[in-house]
C-alpha cells in the first residue's frame, strides 16, 4: 500500500461500534469460526470467510437502503396526494361543476346526430 493511503477508516465515526456488532452477526449466521479473532484482530481468519462476511454486510446494507427509499417515496407520494385533496382541488364545488358539465355534455352529445 502507497504512503499516505489510509485503509479501514470509517467515514462516520459514531458507527464503528454498530459496524462492529454487525460483522459479528453476519459472521455468526455465517457459522465462521470466531475464536481466530484475536482482540478484534481477523488476520487469523480465512479471506474467503472475511470475504463472504463483507459481501453479506453490504448486501444487507443495499436492501436497507432500498427499502427506506422505497418506503420514502411511498410517503412523499401519499402526502403529495392528501396535500392536493386537502389544497381544494378536488372539493364539492369543483366537483358539482364537474358533475354539470358531464350531464350537459351527455345531453348534447345524445342529440346530436
């Protein structure tokens, strides 16, 4: 590795500890053997094992992020709707004229020939 370069630092400090917890339990569901991490040391780890607990992290990490979105914008959406009902757009009076103009629409174009 290059000088300078700087290797396993978080971008969000706060979250080591959570991180943390997280690789433990993907490990654990993994059924990786633990008792080679020595004082939070995985050297002693095969690299397809620490592999295999990084893909999954992220992978989890994906489908959290795309559920919030897709959560999100299923709530911006459902405001937006409630915000334009609530606006008037679509209240009794707008749709008694609309009701009107249906019936004399119809029965103009009923006599029509």
């Amino acid at each position: 590795m290059g000088t300078g370069q700087k290797s396993n630092s978080y971008l969000v400090q706060a979250a080591s500890p959570a991180l943390d917890r997280f690789k433990y339990e993907i490990a654990n569901e993994l059924n990786i053997d633990l008792s080679k991490v020595q004082g939070g040391y995985w050297g002693y780890v095969a690299s397809r094992e620490t592999g295999a607990i990084g893909g999954n992290m992220v992978r989890r990490m994906i489908e959290a992020a795309e559920r919030t979105l897709a959560e999100q914008t299923y709530a911006d959406v459902k405001a937006g709707f409630q915000a334009g009902l609530s606006a008037g757009s679509y209240n009794t009076q707008n749709q008694n004229q609309l009701q009107s103009q249906y019936k004399a629409n119809s029965f103009n174009f009923g006599n029509q020939q």
